[in-house]
C-alpha cells in the first residue's frame, strides 16, 4: 500500500505513514491495501512487501523533524534553559555570588514559564508564560554584566559600616574626654623664647586652636631675635596666669618677630630671558642679601633650540608676582640653565661601488650609536650632536661582524667630515677627505678643503694619522689649517714596474708634534713640526754609492772570467764611463770602450721612466759620458744590461 500523503510504499495495514508520520484511518489502510492487490501482480505483491518490510526495519526518527514541528516557546525555553545552564556552571567555577543568584532566579522564571503554558499553572492569558520566560532571558544581561563587576563596592560598604562604629565610638570618647586644657605658661613668662617652641607646648597641652602672627620690623644687626616671641593673646586677652584651666578649643594667638619684607623686583615669569647677572643685582637692589647664582648646564641642543633659561626660587618658593613681599634675608637662588657642551657633527660619505665582487652594504655607527645602513655604491650623509673630545666611526659589513675599519676624530665644534669608503673581501677601506669645522673661511684652493678655527696657539689637526692620500695634497691640507711648520720626507722604496708605481707620491706616515697616532681634531701647537713621510722611486734615492768603471774594464772581465764578472758586477750600482752609439726610439742606448771604435760588445743602457728621455734627447753618438746604475745582465758574448739611474 502506498501514503495517500506523501507516496511512499508502506506496509499493509500501517495506522500511520512512517515517512510523512500522517496517521489513516481503517479505511484508508484497507483502501490502500486493495489499492495494491489491483493494481500489482502476485511477483510484484511479494517484492513490494520483501522491500517494506526491509524500510519499516530502518530507523524513522529523524532529529530535524523533531525540532521543527516543536513550538516556538519550547524552542525558546530549550534555549534558554541551556544558556542558564551554562553560566551557572561558570558562575560556581569563578565563585560569583551575584551571578549564581541570578542563574537560580533565571532557572526558577523558565520553570514557573514551563507550567503555565502546560496548564499546570492556570493563568487566564497564555501570553503571561511568553511573558515570564522573556524576563527570566533578559536577567541574562545582568548576570553577564556582573563578571565585570569587583569587590570595590562590597569592601566600601564594610569599610563605611566600620568606619560609622570607629566614628560612633571616638564621638562617644570624646563626650566622655575631659575638654578643657592647663594653660603652661603666664602673661610675661613667653618673653623672649622662640614662637615653634610655644607653639609645639601648648600642642602638647592639648589646646589645638592656635593662629601664630609674624611682625616683619628686624633689621639686619637684629636677626639673632628673628621668631622670637612679641605677644601671646588668650581669648583676645594679652593678660592670663599660668596654669589656667581653658577649652581647648579657645582662640591663641601668637605674634613673632620676622625680618623686614621687601618687594619682589620681578615676576616668576619675566625672569627667563634676563641676565643673570642682572637679576642677581636686582635683587640684591631691592634688600635682599642672600642672592646667589647656580649655573646648570642640561638644555641639549640635540631637543631645544634655546641656549639659556633662568629660573628663581625664594625661600623654595618659585612662584610669586611683582606685589609678593618676602623677608630680607630669604634665600634668593637664581638658576642659569644654559646649554650643554655638545656639537652637530655633519658626516658625508661617498661609497665607491665595485663592478662585480664584494657588493656588500656597509653599517655605521659612531661609538654606541648607530647612523644607518649604506646599500653597496650608495652616498649619503648623517648628523649626529656628540659632546667634545675623542670619538670612533665605525664601519662594518652589514649583518657580519668582520670586515670593519674604526676611525678615531676629535671635535671641540660643530663639525663637518667626509669620507671615501671601498669594499674588499677581508677590509673596507676609509679615507677621510675633509674636517671642516664652523665658522672658518676657506681658501681658494680645490685641494685645500680642509679647514679648521685656530683658538690661542692650538689649532686642529686636518685628518688622522691614517691618512693615505697624495702627499702634496695633504701639505695643503696642514698648511691651510694654520700649521707653520710642514715638512716632507722622502722614502725610496718605489720600484719600476707598473703596479709598484701606483704607490708613487702616496703618504706612508704622518708624524704631529713626534706623535705617529692622532685623530683627525686633535689639538696641537701651531709651531709643531709635521713630518710627511711619501714614497718616491727607489733610484732617485741620493744616498746610493756607485763605483766607477770604464766599459772597456768590464767588458774585458767578462770574457776572461764571466762567472767571476757576474759576481762582481750583478746587481751591483756603478758609475760607467763610455762611448755613446745606437740610441734607439725608446731613449734606450748603449756604451762602447772609449778607446776601440770597432767594439760590438758593451753595456746596454735602459731607461726607467719617460722624465730620462729628456736627458738622452742631448746625447749625440760618439760621446763620452757616464752613466750611473744598477747592473742586471752579465754576459761574455752579449755584455751588460744597466738600469739608468742618471746621466752625467
């Protein structure tokens, strides 16, 4: 049989429809069931009911159902009854009191809800259970709303109640306190003791409603008598006996001899700009005699741009108008606030890039402080207020420890330094190209950038001693910072090859005062002697001894013995005397016996540097000359080899 409802096959005789749940009646099962007989063959009957059969075993409680034929006050009272259920749980876990209360009264309106619609409770209109389940949900704002409540109000309360039982009970000690106090002194017996010490005996007595007067008439040479006492008066009388019995409460009134008053000059606020030294002889102009000045030097100029402010404290008082009186000999402090000693150091730095390796960036900081981050061919400059003397720049590869190069610079002004720095694997190069310091002209020179402001005698140094630029630039360099005394010095240590000339006319050591180690700002004499140490050619070098020989004495050495010659002449600085003939296109040329003018064996003479061309272009062929050397080719057959060191 199939549900006249829904359609689904259903067991004979089935009351309801397990699927729709609609219930039918006899007649419809019976309906139903002839519906299938007429309708079904015999086969169809049996498989129709073997499939039933296996659907009426299924489970047919579906939960989705359930809720939703539910009312909509049981939803809301499930709802509700779970959410109750909850925060009384939490409201016993966190021992909120007022929260539990609350959760019962919640729990108690859902159930009084529960039996009126029910019936149980009999109420005339069933919107009266709506009603009460709707105030029992809204008591959950009030619940939750207690969670951010403490304990302030509660310990108030006790602490009033306690407070009432301690005020009930002094107030009751006091009704019962005897409220009268013995006068410890007569009329005449306060004579010439000081006003605290009255004042601090009838405290003690008892008596606690006292008004102390001050008679400003002591001049200078009467300050010995400055708070002693002038009068006492006693319930408005200046006349009263010693060990009178009084209330404590009546009126004393005690008048004391103070230093005269004198007028403030100056309000607190016009004070700031003045001259100290000004405001110390206003007042002292007024009357006052204890003036005294303090200098404080903590304005940072890095965070304010003012470069003094005054303040001033009478009596440690430091606010008073220009109609405030205070006595003569109060302590006047006038404090200077002026700036402290710090200078604006401005560094440039000029990073030069490379082409293909070490393209690091590069960290600088000057001591503890760091000034940022160079990305690899990047220029840039930072400021920096540092106090005077000595400090380090420090440049580091970012994110490593190693490579860094620390430079050493002193300052006693604002500064400006440049730097050139370059890249390597295993160092970073630093050159410091200027140290400026404010205020100083600078010469037309575009060498000469490095200036300094001389101060007396001492004047600072332009660069440190790491400096390894041009030695002639860096002579500028000190003679434009004010240094009378500039020397140089040569060191013959330069070869002739290519890469060895590159190191030619570049400082090796700078030398101030004897001192080899120095920071660019570091202060010397003026008349110091400087000593700049280049390095020069080694065959310039004057102090070189050479030993004289004719051609035709070393040629006839190398063919008698030539390993004999090789030892005696190799490398080996000598003074050749010959004959010239075939000077070649390079300036090279060579020397012949001056005696044999068909000689084919000789010294070959081989220039170092262009600058000797200029003495081979006035040699003419045939001439006697001597050539000084060093011998570097020794041969029976071929002859000699000579570097040029010069020729005479």
């Amino acid at each position: 049989m199939k549900c006249i409802n829904c359609g689904e096959e259903l067991q004979d005789g089935s009351r309801f429809c397990a699927f729709c749940g609609i219930v039918l009646s006899k007649e419809e099962s019976d309906e139903l069931k002839n519906n299938v007989k007429e309708n079904f063959s015999k086969a169809e009957r049996v498989e129709l009911e073997k499939v039933c059969e296996c659907k009426n075993n299924e489970p047919t409680y579906n939960k989705s159902d359930f809720w939703n034929r539910l009312e909509i006050f049981y939803k809301i009272l499930i709802i509700a009854g779970v959410s109750v259920t909850i925060l009384l749980m939490i409201s016993f876990f966190l021992n909120k009191t007022f929260a539990i209360v609350c959760s019962l009264h919640q729990i108690a309106g859902i159930i009084v809800a529960l039996l009126m619609y029910k019936g149980i409770i009999k109420i005339d209109k069933k919107w009266i259970s709506y009603l009460v389940l709707i105030g029992a949900i809204l008591i959950t704002i009030l619940n939750i709303y207690s969670y951010s409540w403490n304990d302030t109000s509660r310990k108030n309360y006790t602490s009033g109640n306690n407070n009432s039982s301690v005020n009930i009970h002094n107030n009751h000690q006091n009704e019962t306190e005897k409220k009268t106090a013995i006068l410890p002194f007569g009329d005449t017996e306060y004579i010439g003791k000081k006003q605290d010490e009255i004042v601090d005996l009838l405290y003690q007595k008892g008596f606690n409603n006292i008004r102390t007067n001050i008679l400003p008439e002591l001049e200078a040479d009467e300050l010995e008598r400055k708070g002693e006492v002038f009068k006492v008066v006693v319930d408005g009388s200046e006349f009263f006996s010693k060990d009178t019995e009084l209330s404590k409460t009546i009126a004393i009134e005690i008048t004391y001899y103070d230093a005269k008053h004198v007028a403030v000059p100056i309000s607190d606020k016009d004070v700031k700009t003045k001259d100290v030294e000004e405001l110390a002889n206003l007042f002292k102009k007024s009357g006052f005699i204890n003036v005294s000045v303090e200098i404080k030097n903590d304005i940072d100029p890095e965070y304010s741009q003012d470069t003094f402010r005054n303040e001033i404290s009478i009596d440690t008082e430091k606010s008073f108008t220009i109609t405030d009186t205070f006595p003569f000999d109060a302590n006047v402090v006038i404090i200077s606030h002026r700036q402290m000693e710090k200078y604006k150091v401005k560094i440039d730095i000029e990073f030069i890039p490379n082409l293909l390796l070490n393209k690091y960036s590069v960290d600088v900081e000057v001591g503890y402080t760091e000034l940022g981050t160079l990305s690899h061919g990047e220029d840039n400059n930072f400021e920096i207020w540092l106090e005077p003397g000595k400090h380090t720049i420090t440049f580091r590869r970012c994110s490593y420890k190693r490579p860094e190069t620390k430079v050493n610079f002193s300052i006693v002004k604002d500064t400006e330094i440049a730097y050139e720095i370059s890249c390597y694997e295993d160092s970073i190069h630093v050159e410091q190209k200027e140290f400026i310091e404010k205020g100083t002209v600078q010469k037309d020179n575009s060498t000469a950038s490095t200036i300094t402001t001389e101060q007396g005698n001492e004047i600072s140094t332009p660069v440190s001693s790491s400096y390894s630029g041009e030695y002639k630039e860096l002579v500028e360099k000190f003679k434009n910072a004010g240094f009378k005394n500039v020397k140089t010095k040569a060191s013959y240590e330069v070869g002739t090859g290519f890469w060895a000339s590159l190191s030619l006319n570049y400082v090796k050591s700078v030398s101030v005062d004897g001192k080899t180690s120095f920071s660019s700002g570091d202060r010397f004499n003026k008349d110091v002697p400087i000593i700049i140490t280049y390095k020069e050619y080694e065959f310039k070098n004057p102090n070189i001894k050479f030993t004289s020989y004719t051609v035709a004495k070393m040629i006839k050495d190398a063919e008698s013995n030539e390993l004999a010659a090789e030892e005696k002449y190799k490398g080996k600085y000598v003074a050749v005397k010959g004959r010239v003939d075939g000077i070649d296109d390079s300036g090279d040329f060579n020397l012949y016996p001056t005696n044999d003018s068909w000689a084919i064996t000789g010294v070959t003479c081989e220039l170092l540097v262009d600058e000797q061309k200029e003495a081979v272009k006035k040699l003419k062929k045939g001439q006697v000359i001597t050539v000084k050397g060093k011998i570097t080719y020794v041969s029976d057959i071929l002859g000699y080899s000579m570097e040029v060191y010069s020729i005479g």
